[in-house]
C-alpha cells in the first residue's frame, strides 16, 4: 500500500519541512506495527520540485513523500493505513510473493509440457508416425506484478478514529508458454 502525501509552499525549505515531519510522524506509527514479512515499512518517492508562473519565474515549491506499507498481513497494513493522519492511501495493489510465484510457475510449466507432449503425440498419430522427437524448445515465463488495484476513492475521508482501509485481494495470472518443433519417425 502506497501512502502519500502532498505540500505547497512559497519556501523550498518549509516545504521539505513539512514533508520530513508527515514522514516522521508516520514512520514512527508504521514502525511500530512492522513485522518482517507480515508488514514491512519502507519509504519511497520524496520529491520537490518549482512552480512557474506564465513568464518562467519561480512562484513556490511543490513536494511530495510516499511510504509504502508492504507484507502478507493484509489486516496489519490497512489497520495500520488507517492510523497515519499524516499520509494518505495513494494506492494499493496485490501480488503473489517470490516463493509462490515460482512455485506456481512450476506447476504451470508442468501443465504446458504435459500439453505440448500431448499435441505432438495426436500430432504424429494424425499423420500416421508412431512418434516423434524434439526439436528446439523454447520457454518463457511471465514477469509477474501487480494483480489488482483497488481504488481508494475514501481515502481523503479517512479520519482519525484510526478505521482500517477497505482492501480486497483478487486472483493472479501465472503464465508459461511451451513453444518448440518437433520431428516425426
């Protein structure tokens, strides 16, 4: 979960301010509800940056911090989300972990060579081959990411009675492609 947070200004400097108090103040909550793998707290973008008025002057400064709230444990983030008055929910999104993620993997690659041994086999029947060898085959994995981003339209309402934000896990796509030719005998 992506939490952010936006500050105006005339002063470059006041404006960092403000950004590094937000900041410290949430990761002084986040931190305390972070355990590893269950919820890990880390920072992200921290950026400012000038506004220009039409003849090309500086007229103030914009900047912008994000902390992102990342684990398993989908209630430990958004209880914790709901918590940080000084940041707002930017995004959330949902991903298979490293470990799952190959093991599915395996086992869909598993499925495409059972399927293309299968094809190759009817194949070399249908034209009257007893069998077949393999050529050159190739396989690809996807890369994987996000899987489901929820909006959070009602996350600028949030108040500070610390209410969890509504979050909701979808289904993921693991795809691997057996592609190859194959000879018949």
């Amino acid at each position: 979960m992506s939490l952010t947070t936006t500050r105006e200004g005339a002063d470059a400097q006041a404006v960092q301010s403000q950004l590094k108090s937000a900041m410290d103040a949430a990761l002084t909550l986040a931190k305390k509800d972070a355990r590893p793998l269950l919820m890990e707290v880390r920072t992200g973008r921290f950026g400012l940056s000038p506004r220009y008025s039409r003849d090309g002057k500086i007229t103030g400064w914009q900047g912008n911090a994000e902390l992102l709230l990342e684990g398993q444990d989908f209630a430990r983030i958004s209880e914790t989300a709901g918590k940080l008055t000084t940041l707002t929910v930017g995004s959330a999104s949902f991903g298979l972990t490293q470990m799952q993620r190959q093991g599915a993997q395996k086992e869909a690659q598993n499925q495409a060579i059972a399927l293309f041994r299968q094809r190759a086999t009817e194949i070399a029947k249908g034209f009257d081959f007893s069998a077949y060898t393999l050529g050159e085959v190739v396989v690809n994995f996807d890369d994987g990411g996000p899987i489901y981003r929820p909006q959070m339209m009602a996350a600028r309402a949030m108040t500070a009675d610390a209410a969890p934000v509504p979050v909701e896990t979808g289904l993921a796509t693991v795809s691997v492609t057996v592609s190859g030719s194959v000879q018949l005998k």
